[in-house]
C-alpha cells in the first residue's frame, strides 16, 4: 500500500483547496491512499515560543505523517498573487529544529496542486513554492505538469468535485505520481 499525505492550504472548512483535496483522497488508485491532514491548530510560528516550549503536538503529528508518507500532495490557493501564509506558517514549523529536515522533508516526493475562482489556477503561488521546496531539498514531481484547477466555483457541489472531465484529470495525475513514489 502506497501512503500519501496532503495538506490543504487553506483554513476556510468550505475552500475549493480542501474541496480538491478531498476528491483527490476519492480518487486514487488502488493500492494506495491519500491521508488528508490539517494545519489548523498549527500555532504562528516563534522561536522564542519554539525555545520555550518546543515543537507543539499538532506540528510534531504532522512530520511524524510525513515522515512515514511516500510522498506528499501541497494543495495550494493563490492569495493576492502568492503562497498562502497559513500553509507557509506550517512548512516553516515543519521545518524546525533544522536537524529534522533530512528525517522529514529532504527527498520526499511533493506534487503541487491548486484550486481557484479565477481563470489563472495557482500558477503564481505553485511558483512561489518552488524556491522553498527547493531550499528543503524535498523532491518536486514535475512529470505531468502542474495541476490548476480554474474556475472552481463551477466545479464542485455540496457532493464534491461534480465535473467528470476534472475528476478524470485528477485521478490520472495521482496515479502517475503515485507510479512515480512508488518506483
């Protein structure tokens, strides 16, 4: 069984982000699994905090995910042309203490996806996110492209991701990925 784990990067319950992510934990390919996680008891991150009181609960639960994951799904919006603070904020604790990196993220297979109201998907923050995947040393797939999701107000309903083109889009993207962590 191939284990991922996604994160949403978005804290609003009825986001497009978290709409994707979801269909995206519906739509994988036998023997694997897409483990959603949340980062919305992930603290502002503070080194005086993190010196004082060390990695809190809710981060630490989240590199014990990943660490154990074959690969990793960022689900990212796009706010005000960039990377969205709060997924920022939790990568940025994830991160910490340094020494962890290597255990955690270095190496680790990451696809980038993104939803939005807009006509553009996420390119902008997707961009945005390159130099930090790379400043970790994490693994960006890049074979299928990137995924956007346009338009999304059009897509989804109180059901999920109702248009049957993007669910097939989808399912093929993680199924190439999932082929590629699993290699």
């Amino acid at each position: 069984m191939i284990k991922l784990v996604g994160i949403a990067g978005s804290l609003r319950q009825g986001s497009y982000n978290r709409a994707l992510l979801r269909a995206a934990s519906e739509v994988m390919p036998p023997d694997s699994q897409l483990q959603i996680l949340s980062i919305d008891e992930v603290p502002l991150y503070n080194a005086d905090n993190e010196s004082e009181l060390g990695i809190p609960e809710p981060v630490a639960a989240l590199k014990d995910a990943i660490e154990a994951a074959a690969g990793v799904v960022l689900v990212t919006p796009e706010y005000n042309g960039g990377m969205p603070g709060v997924l920022k904020n939790a990568i940025d604790w994830i991160s910490r203490p340094p020494q962890d990196i290597p255990r955690v993220l270095r190496g680790k297979p990451v696809a980038l996806m993104g939803a939005t109201p807009g006509g553009f998907g996420t390119a902008f923050s997707q961009v945005g996110w390159l130099h930090v995947l790379r400043t970790l040393r994490m693994e960006l797939w890049v074979e299928q492209g990137p995924f956007y999701l346009s338009r999304a107000g059009d897509s989804f309903d109180e059901s999920g991701l109702k248009d049957a083109d993007q669910r097939d889009r989808l399912r093929s993207y993680l199924a190439a990925f999932v082929s590629q962590v699993s290699g």
